[in-house]
C-alpha cells in the first residue's frame, strides 16, 4: 500500500510514534560523543537541511537541447557502426555486446537467427502464403588483434573488450579501435545524458526540465557531495 492510500490517523499515529523514537535516539547518541563530534553532527545537520532544499528545487537543464544533441549523436553513432560494418559485411555484429566485440577482435564464432523459407501454408487464414522458419547462422572470423595478458574472461574463447585494454592493442587495425573507443563514448554520452536525462525526467514525473536528483553526504569514499538518480 502506498503511503497516500494509508488511512491518515492511522498513518498520523506511526510518523509520531516514528519521529518520537528517532528523536529519543538522537539524544542517546549525542550522549556517547566528544565536543567535536557533537560539532560534526551539526555541522551534517545543517548541510543536510541545505540539501533537502536544494532536492527540492531541482536543477535545470534543457531538454529541447539535449533531444537536438540526440540526434547528432544517433546519426555520427551510425556512421561509426556502419564503417565498422564493412570489415565483415556480412555478418551482423552488435558492437554493444562484449561477446560478439570479442570475437570480431580476437577471432571466434558469431551465430545469427535467420528466416528461412520452408514451403506454404496449405490451410487457414494464412493459406497460400510463403512460411519460414528460424535457422542459426555461424559466422567464424578470423583474429585481428592478439589478446592482452591476462584479459581472458572465464567464458573459454572470450576476451575483455573495456576501454583500458583497448588502448593496449596494437597492430595494423588501430582505426578499428579507433572508433570503437569513440563509440563507446558517444553511446555513454547519449545515453547517460542526451537520451537518460528526458527519460528520467518523464519516469519520475519530474516537471518539464528539472532534475531532482538525491544528494548524499556519506557515500563518496572521499568525503565529496554524490549524487543519485541522476
């Protein structure tokens, strides 16, 4: 049950009861701190005051702009796929899978599903009409860049394809790398940014360009402010 669909003096009795208990067990903890402590936890308090607001009133960003970026990015983020298409064009490879990066580096087996014509429908509404069933293609490719040591993955035949071994690899092929760590970044910025902001945006019901993202005090190992969501 959602917090609005609780009955309110049901819902009344539990947040007093709830803020009763943490207010009793603030005043137990303050006991157990030093003077600098008790410092540092008013300081916190403060800041965490100044955060709920600054939650509140959200940040502004530009939605039309980031949708004009968009599409910029859709169409250099083709170009870059098809060029790398035609190193084996017959043979689909989606660059955002590790598995099928791997092999189109380092040599393996590609399987595609394709549709295959087997016969007629000689009955029903179809009746006439050409059928086709789903066949596995294999594709084998042969190794265009020797594995760094030590970047095989438990999957036997498999190879880690991140940015920091990508700039490892040498040889004849470096344009190939080339644009494949260019569309890695492109695909983060479009997708984190350009594409996820107006998505959050909407799956939160934010209203039309703001972001209310979460503000934590405690979770950044270096003491920054972080945030979530975005």
């Amino acid at each position: 049950m959602d917090t609005c669909d609780i009955p309110w003096p049901i819902l009344e009795e539990y947040a007093a009861h709830d803020a009763d208990v943490t207010l009793q067990a603030y005043h137990a903890q303050i006991k157990l701190l030093t003077p600098a402590q008790r410092i540092l936890v008013s300081l916190m308090s403060q800041d965490l005051l100044i955060l709920q607001e600054m939650e509140k009133n959200g940040i502004t960003y530009n939605e039309s702009l980031c949708e004009q970026k968009s599409i910029e990015l859709d169409n250099e983020i083709s170009k870059i796929k098809e060029s790398l298409s035609k190193v084996y064009p017959n043979t689909p490879i989606n660059f955002g899978s590790g598995d099928d990066l791997s092999s189109f580096l380092y040599g393996g087996t590609i399987v595609a599903v394709v549709k295959e014509h087997c016969g007629f429908f000689k009955t029903g509404a179809k009746a006439g009409q050409p059928k086709f069933k789903n066949v596995s293609v294999e594709h084998k490719l042969p190794r265009l860049f020797e594995p760094v040591k030590g970047s095989e993955l438990k999957k036997e035949g498999f190879y880690e394809t991140n940015e920091g071994v990508l700039r490892k690899l040498k040889g004849p092929h470096k344009n190939i790398i080339d644009q494949l760590l260019n569309l890695a970044k492109l695909d983060k910025l479009n997708g984190t940014y350009y594409k996820g902001l107006p998505t959050l945006n909407g799956k939160m019901h934010w209203p039309k360009g703001k972001l209310h993202s979460q503000l934590h005090q405690t979770l950044a190992r270096t003491g920054r402010l972080s945030s979530s969501k975005p």
